[in-house]
C-alpha cells in the first residue's frame, strides 16, 4: 500500500522482485546485532533488476531490513538503491 502510494505521486512503477525466501523472526525484541542476523539471506529477488530503486518500508528501526533488502537488490543488478521509511523508533 505504502509503496502504490508513493509510486503514484512520483510516477512510477511498483515492482514485486523482492521476494521472502525463508521465514524470520519478529523483532519487536531483538537487538540490532540479533536483526542483522534474523534478515540476513532472508531475501532474493525474483528477476535481474538494473537502474534505480527507491525501497519502502513502514518502520526503521535499526535499519537491519531495509540493509539486508538493498543488498539483495544491488546483487541482483540495481544501480541504485534508496531507501524510505515513513517511522522511525527512537
């Protein structure tokens, strides 16, 4: 929803490349170090990408999710990655 949104105002396309590969914990509790883990390899995109992406997330928190969600879409061949998130925790 989050993303549709921000496509429309900014004219552009929403992609589902980005793909759950294995189940994750919830981190409500976990530390930084203990998230960095629980997403790590937890994600793969489902086709080559190449140009820019902007990444949507509705919590930042630690960042470990949206770290391990860019890695996987430079490695699947995006130029770009940026990242927004409409929460922060603090």
């Amino acid at each position: 929803m989050l993303a549709r949104g921000v496509a429309e105002e900014i004219n552009a396309t929403v992609s589902a490349t980005l793909k759950v590969v294995r189940s994750k914990r919830d981190q409500v509790e976990l530390s930084a170090a203990q998230r960095r883990a629980n997403v790590a390899g937890a994600y793969r995109a489902s086709a080559p990408l190449r140009g820019k992406i902007l990444l949507i997330d509705d919590v930042f928190t630690p960042g470990a999710t949206m770290s391990a969600c860019a890695t996987t879409l430079l490695r699947a061949g995006a130029q770009e990655v940026h990242a927004l998130s409409l929460c922060r925790t603090v």
